[in-house]
C-alpha cells in the first residue's frame, strides 16, 4: 500500500475523547485523509513518499479554536485591564475605526494563523470585518478555517454604512461559496445589543438562505440585558429566542451570564455554545456554567477570542484553565474532568465547526488533521495519558502539523508562512 505521509515509531492518541494510547504506533496518510492509524505492525507494507520519525513524538488529533478575531492580532496588548464597555467603546472600537483596512485584516491575520498553527490549532473559526482578506490570509497558510463576515449596527470597517451591513455579508457569501478550500463562509452578528432586531433576523434570513452558520455573542457580560433596544425577554438567550434566531446553526459566544432557563432554551433549540475562559477571566465578565450545560446535553466547544482580551491564540493555556476555574468555582475537583475538556477542544469543536466528516478523531478515512507533541520535555514526563495535555503542555511543546494531509510546520518550522515578512509587516502596521 502506497501513502503520501508515514508517521513511524510514534505513541498515538487517536481519539481525545478516550484516554486510550496506542504505543509503538504509526500513521499513514493519503489523499489527504487518514488511511491507516494503530500498532506499527500494520505499516509493515506501506510506503510513502514522505517518511517522519515520530520517536518521542505524540500523534493526536489537531486542535479546534471556535472563536476568535485574526486582524486583532494588531490590538494584542494595546488596552489591557479594563473593563468590558469601556475596553470596546474607548479603546477598540476607536482603534478598529483607525486601522482596520484589508491590508491590515491580512497581515494581522496571517500572524494569527502563524500563532495558532505552531500551537497546534488546525481549524479555526473566526469572527470580524474585511473577512475576504482573513480568509485569503488563512488560505495561504493553509489553516482549515470558518471565515464569518461581521454584522453591527455601526459604521464598520470595510462596511462604512450600516444599512448595507447584510447586502455586504451576502456578497460575501456568495464569493466565498464559489471557492473550493479549506475555508467556509458564515455569518457573525456582533451582539444582540449592537444589532438590531431587524438586524438580526435578516442576518438569520440569510444564514438560512445560503446554509451557512450563524455566530453571535451573548450574555457575555451582567449588564448586557440594559443595553438592548427593545428586548423580548428578561435575558439576552430569551431575546434571541423571542426573535426565532436559535437553531442548531446558530453559535452562541460566551454565555456567561445565563439561568436554568436559558439553559434549557439553548438545550431544546439545539444550538452550539463556545466558551472563552481566558478572555471571560481578564475581562472579568464572569463565569459560564460548564458542567450544567454539559449535563442537559448542550453541544460546548472553546475558543480564545480576540488577542485584545486573551492575549494569546494558544489552545493549550485555554484548555487548561477552563478545566481549573470550573474546580474551583464548584469547589469540585471532578467538576469537569481533563478528558471532558480534551473533547471540548477537539472532537466537539471539530463537529460544531460544520465540516462534513470533520471528527477530530485519527481514524481510517478521516480528514487528516493531526498533529505531533514532543514528549521529550521535562514537564511532559511520565506521559501517563492525555490529561498531562491540558495540565501541562503548552502550544510551544507542538513540533509538527499536518492539515488537509499537507504538513504546514514541520519540526517546529513553518512551511505555508514566510514569519520574518508577516512579523515585519504587522510591526510597521502597529507603527504606523
């Protein structure tokens, strides 16, 4: 049998969901899917064009980042230590107002998929304005992506009158449909209190209409129910349910701030929910209730959010502290175990995220997304199972990555990223 990558010698997690290790484990790749994952005695006849040494290496799945902005790449560390409305209205929105243009929105973006890429994040999900570029930008990198055009009642970048706020992300759809990549079009409408109602449901019309997802933050903070314009119900979750806009296609962000109630409309709705632990710390915004929303059954996945309010794009940092707040906050140690949070970052995102036959699992005929840990590191031994990955591992720890069957970082190295242009050009951009 012939394959296009070999990965030999290597331990296995082929499944995040499942603490089960496959030692002395090798993985073949071809056609851009897995062929072969499991003991090395089944790649006896196997050759392949490309052969990689997995001797201390991890094989896992790659990991998934459900939300974030890519050009805010820019803002990393401009207005920190604020809180939420002043940080938006005084800070980065003003800011966004300045610099936002396509050049930016690709450079900025290509530094955002260099970050997540060598931390091991292999799809992405983003949310922001001028996404023709941050998609272009993923494309080159060759990051499996969900581009989303942003949708706000406001003068915005790229969208200079708000009236044409959805006439601008139809055109956007249908220019993003036409390409046949690793990036898929959808929708972000910012906020329930920066949309208005008519907003909002011509954004869910058009998500409809063209079968793409919707995203949308919400609840995020205590106050947020003040600031809706003609609220149709006592929290944000029963607005958006008065408005007809929760599905299974459309992803609530955040979630912070929500009741049994809520809870049980995001459960009977069917909709996705992505937390961002990280940015919900710094910006003090609260804490969502993760172990209940995994009880009723509600589809979960992580993301980090912007780099104006994490300030990193790594996966790992975010697995690892969602795990420990939620312990913390129940005064539970078993509150929310690793492996729950593993699934969260991978096997969950991967099926929230809409790509067909997208598992994040390492199985005969999935997509090959995958990438190789180095566990030859002082704080990665004994590797006992795939908890060690969320209380101690790190993006720096990730040495190769393969997306789509194509390696696009290889020993630490990336190949689809020239980093000396992308981090000069972002440093004239933060200059300028």
């Amino acid at each position: 049998m012939k394959a296009d990558i070999l990965i030999t010698d290597t331990l296995l997690l082929p499944d995040p969901g499942s603490k089960t290790l496959i030692r002395d484990a090798c993985v073949a790749i071809g056609a851009n899917r897995i062929t072969y994952a499991g003991p090395m005695t089944g790649c006896a006849e196997i050759e392949a064009e490309k052969v990689i040494d997995g001797h201390g290496r991890l094989a896992m799945p790659g990991l998934v980042n459900l939300h974030g902005h890519a050009p805010m790449t820019l803002f990393r560390g401009l207005a920190d230590d604020l809180e939420l409305t002043d940080w938006l209205n005084n800070h980065i929105f003003p800011a966004e107002a300045r610099a936002v243009n396509p050049e930016m929105a690709y450079w900025c973006s290509s530094l955002a998929a260099a970050e997540m890429i060598a931390s091991g994040t292999t799809l992405a999900a983003d949310g922001y304005f001028h996404e023709h570029d941050v998609a272009r930008a993923f494309e080159d990198a060759g990051l499996r992506a969900v581009a989303a055009q942003g949708i706000i009642d406001f003068p915005a970048p790229g969208v200079p009158d708000p009236g044409k706020n959805i006439e601008a992300a139809a055109a956007f759809i249908k220019t993003r449909q036409l390409h046949d990549s690793l990036v898929r079009p959808a929708l972000f409408a910012h906020s329930p209190y920066t949309c208005s109602n008519t907003t909002l449901q011509r954004a869910k019309q058009l998500a409809n209409a063209t079968g793409v997802q919707l995203y949308i933050h919400v609840a995020e903070t205590e106050h947020e129910y003040s600031l809706i314009n003609e609220p149709l119900g006592p929290s944000p979750i029963k607005h958006l349910q008065g408005l007809g806009i929760l599905d299974e296609n459309t992803i609530c962000v955040h979630c912070v701030w929500t009741d049994q109630e809520d809870l049980q409309i995001i459960a009977g709705q069917g909709s996705p929910v992505v937390l961002c632990p990280q940015s919900h710390l710094k910006l003090a915004s609260g804490m969502a209730d993760l172990p209940r929303m995994l009880e009723m059954g509600i589809r979960v996945g992580l993301g980090t959010d912007g780099c104006a309010s994490n300030n990193s794009l790594d996966m790992f940092r975010e697995m690892d502290i969602c795990a420990k707040i939620q312990k913390l906050h129940r005064l539970d140690p078993v509150a929310v175990p690793a492996t729950e949070v593993l699934k969260l970052a991978t096997v969950n995102g991967a099926a929230i995220s809409g790509f067909p036959g997208l598992t994040a699992t390492l199985a005969p005929g999935s997509p090959a997304d995958l990438i190789l840990i180095d566990l030859q590191q002082p704080h990665l031994q004994p590797f006992y199972n795939g908890d060690l990955l969320v209380y101690a591992a790190s993006g720096a720890d990730v040495r190769t990555v393969i997306i789509d069957g194509r390696i696009v970082m290889e020993e630490g190295k990336l190949l689809t990223i020239d980093l000396d242009e992308v981090l000069q050009q972002v440093r004239s951009l933060a200059t300028a």
